[in-house]
C-alpha cells in the first residue's frame, strides 16, 4: 500500500508549546493526540533557528553549509532540485498550502517566483510543488491570502502594520502595550490559520485514492505579530499567565544570567549592541514589563490553540475519507522563540533550547504498524526528507545527508545516533556572527564561536543539559571542562560538511 505524507509545520514555536511536551497553557490535544499515537522527540534540533535555512534544509535534507542558505534573505536557485521533486519524480502530487518562505518576502517580484504568483493567478508549480497557495503572517503585497483578503477591504487593514521606515514595527494595541500585541476585529474564519486548514482540505478533496500524496500544510503562527482575532481573547486571560521560568522581575537576575553567556546575549537585552535584523532595532528586551511578557505568551498561546483546532479540523478531513489507514503524519516548527527566557524576545544567533529544541512528531500510518514510541536520542530536520523518501519506498537523493528517523529509541541506539548540528552565519554590512552547535546524547550542548565584527573566535558557550537544563553555567572556560570542550569543538567541524564553494546572493532582508 503506498503511503500518504502530511507535513505539519508552525513558525516560531516552543517545544514546551505542546501539552505533550509539558506545556501548561494551551490547549493542544489534537497535537498531543498525533504524539501519544505515534512517536514524540524529546530532543529534535533544527539546523538553523531562523526561517529560511531552516525550511532549506526541511526541503533538501541538508545542513546549512550544503544548501547554502546562511540566513534570511538567501535564497537557493529555483532550479535546484528538492525532496519535492524527489517525490513528484517517483509518483506523488505535491503541494504547499501556508507558508513556504524558500524566498525572501520583501525581495522583488520579477526577481523570486513566490512573490508574483498570486498576481499572476498562479499556484504552481514550483520548486517541486505541484500546487502552492501562499500565506503570511504579515500583508506583504504578494501572498495568495493577500488577494484573497481584498475581499475584505476593512478586516485587511486591521492586521498588525509589521513593515514601517524604520524597519520592524514595535506599536502596541496590547493591555500592557507590549510589542506587536494586536488583537484585531477580524471574524476568525478569514484568519490565515483557518485559511490555511482550508485550502489543505480543499487540495486534498482534489486528490484519489490510486496516487499518493505529499502535502506541506503550514501555519504562519504562532509567530509575531500577535494580531489575533480579538473573538479569542476569551480564551486565555495574560494576568492569569506564569511568567516563565527564565524571566525575572529582578533585573540583577537577568543579568547575572546573561553574563554567563558571551557579549551579545548581554547587549541585545540592554540595547548596547546590535547583531541581526530578527528583533525590531527600537526593540529594547530589558524595557519589558512583567506583564507585558505575560501578555505576549497568552497571545502566543491563543494563537497555538487555534492552530491545535485547524490540525484537528483536517485530521477530521482525512478521517472522513478513510486516509488515516494509509497517511504518515508529521508536525514539526522552523524555530522556537525566546517568550521572556533571559528577558528576550523574538530569535536571533543565540543557541538555546528556546530557538532550538523542536516539537517533532510522526504518526506513522496506521497500515505501517509501528507502535507509539518516545524517542531522546538526536534526531533533526536534516533527517525529514530521508523519512519521506523510506515511507514512499524509494531510495533518497544523493544531496540528503540526513537518515530516516528511527521508530524507537532502541533503533536510535541502532542508528548510532550521537549528536545533531546547528549553524548560524549572518552577515548586515560590517556585523556578522558566527556559531557552531553541537549537541551530544549525553546532554552537553558545545557553541563554538566564530571570529566576527565582535569575537576573536575563541568565545563559545558549554553546558551539561542533564545537570543544567536552563543553560544558567557556561562551562566554556571551566578548566575542569577543558578536555570534553575541545573533544566536542574538534567533533563538530569533523561532522560538519564543506561549506558549498559559491556563495548565494543576498537580495533582501528577509
């Protein structure tokens, strides 16, 4: 029987989002229902903790140093080939209904496809997809949700205005008047997660039971800006929110935190340094109130139950055609979000469990037998595309460097699975950075950095996660730490593959 794939994907979401990760706050049981049926990661890191390499890699089973996809604003050729095409090539319908960011928003039309096929009345194909219908979590002019929010002239322009002269827009129609907290009067079902949910179920109505299928569904939530139906604000009260368990209201805390951690995590709280354009630069962490990060996380929150009940609605969907039987199911992010952690918001080169440490779930089809599992071992989305590729029952592409995800820890073992990598370069004129991840089975986490415009590239970050969960002790100069540090430095540019020889054009922001 060949087998169905529903790939899942949020943006910017915690793994202690989710009730089956521990979450307390929202509501997420359709999701915690795919993880008690099937297999739960408990440690899955992305290759990057920003959008665009991290979708690179999903889509080609590659490290970042592969693809090339250093940062936002990198786009690959349309021409290079994908576990898309991989699939289209040996049978399957492809399609993307959501978010695909493979190329830069606010890069020009006539330069990326993305951003002038809705005004073409286009939806593909492209990049190995048969059909894409495009959405966003910000009008940028382009989006196929774009158009179809022109029917809606005054809902439209109650969205958050994310995009001024100044860069990032940091207003505030929130309680606390927190950064991009937005509620809106819009009635939820035009909001873009239940667009989203809608036009998968539309696609999907379009395909038969004698080929199989691969569809990307992908929520722009929950990531900012917190524009959420104001409908939904019932559902969590922000005073009723915990602050989490990384943020302090006594400002001494925070920063003895931070002074643990190399220069940048210090100056992007106080203001003092600048180091990538993933914050609003008007943006000053240390200015947060209390409440206005609890504001934040019951608006991140809400925005989460609403994507758990749009999974729900599909997983209806494919109920009601008697799928189930035969669809493997996988529900994954790009990136976490700090949500108050150390006192930061938004993402940027920081190696922390917050931006890398995953959701990551598959529920195998119910014809492949495989019992419910949690697995510890490093797994990441490097390893995606070879698991699509084993459950069509097809060899992968030589470019994937990943392996097939294992089914329980006991193959884990099996599969020698040690370590996961992560890498950032970015480079804004003369600020670059420049960090090296290297997480071990046995709970140390290793960032080597880089030289830069800031570091000599003799810094680096070294925690033991199994005594130090919170990464509070930065063991990177600990004499005691000496020998493991440099075991895992030397380990991790071994696994590391060559840096591809052309580097691609930067054309945008983001």
């Amino acid at each position: 029987m060949t087998r169905n794939i529903l790939l899942i994907t949020t943006d910017q979401m915690r793994y202690d989002a989710l009730g089956c990760n521990g979450g307390k706050i929202a509501n997420t049981k359709n999701i915690d229902q795919l993880s008690s049926e099937g297999i739960n990661y408990q440690r899955a890191h992305n290759q990057n903790v920003v959008c665009m390499p991290a979708r690179a890699t999903i889509m080609t089973g590659q490290h970042v140093r592969s693809h090339g996809v250093l940062m936002n604003g990198m786009s690959m050729p349309e021409e290079r080939h994908t576990i898309a095409h991989h699939l289209k090539d040996h049978g399957y319908n492809t399609a993307l209904l959501g978010k695909a960011h493979f190329e830069p928003w606010l890069g020009s039309p006539e330069d990326f496809f993305e951003n002038r096929m809705a005004s073409e009345n286009s939806t593909g194909p492209h990049r190995g997809f048969d059909h894409m219908e495009l959405a966003n979590h910000f009008f940028e002019g382009h989006s196929h949700y774009d158009k179809y929010m022109d029917a809606y002239p005054e809902q439209k322009k109650a969205f958050y205005p994310m995009v001024t002269n100044k860069g990032q827009n940091t207003a505030s129609k929130g309680a606390t008047g927190a950064t991009q907290v937005w509620p809106m009067d819009i009635p939820r079902d035009i909001y873009h997660t239940d667009w989203v949910a809608q036009r998968t179920k539309s696609w999907l109505g379009t395909q038969s039971s004698d080929k199989p299928w691969f569809c990307w569904m992908s929520f722009p939530d929950p990531h900012h800006p917190w524009d959420i139906p104001a409908s939904e604000l019932h559902r969590i009260n922000w005073k009723d929110v915990p602050l989490p368990r990384l943020y302090s209201e006594n400002r001494s805390q925070l920063e003895s935190w931070l002074n643990e951690k190399p220069a940048h995590w210090r100056g992007y709280f106080d203001g003092s340094l600048w180091t990538n354009l993933e914050s609003p630069r008007e943006f000053v962490p240390a200015d947060m109130t209390a409440d206005q990060v609890r504001e934040i996380n019951a608006m991140t929150h809400i925005e989460n139950e609403l994507i758990d009940e749009a999974v729900g609605d599909v997983i209806g969907f494919l109920h009601s055609k008697q799928w189930m039987k035969n669809t493997d199911i996988f529900f994954t992010t790009d990136h976490g979000e700090l949500q108050g952690d150390f006192g930061l918001l938004f993402k940027g080169p920081y190696h922390v469990d917050a931006l890398m440490h995953l959701p990551f779930i598959w529920k195998p089809a119910e014809a492949a037998n495989i019992s419910p599992a949690e697995v510890a071992s490093p797994v990441g989305h490097v390893d995606l595309a070879s698991t699509f590729c084993a459950i069509a029952g097809i060899s992968p592409p030589d470019y994937c460097e990943g392996k097939p995800l294992p089914t329980s820890e006991d193959e884990a073992v099996q599969q020698e699975r040690e370590i996961v990598l992560t890498q950032w370069d970015s480079e804004h004129g003369h600020i670059d950075m420049h960090l090296k991840s290297i997480y071990h089975r046995d709970g140390f986490l290793c960032t080597a950095y880089e030289k830069s415009h800031l570091y000599d590239g003799t810094e680096g970050e070294l925690y033991d996660m199994k005594e130090d969960p919170d990464q509070l002790r930065n063991l990177w100069s600990d004499p005691g730490y000496a020998v493991h540090r440099t075991e895992l430095t030397d380990r991790l540019y071994a696994s590391l593959p060559e840096e591809t020889t052309e580097k691609l054009p930067r054309k945008a922001p983001v």
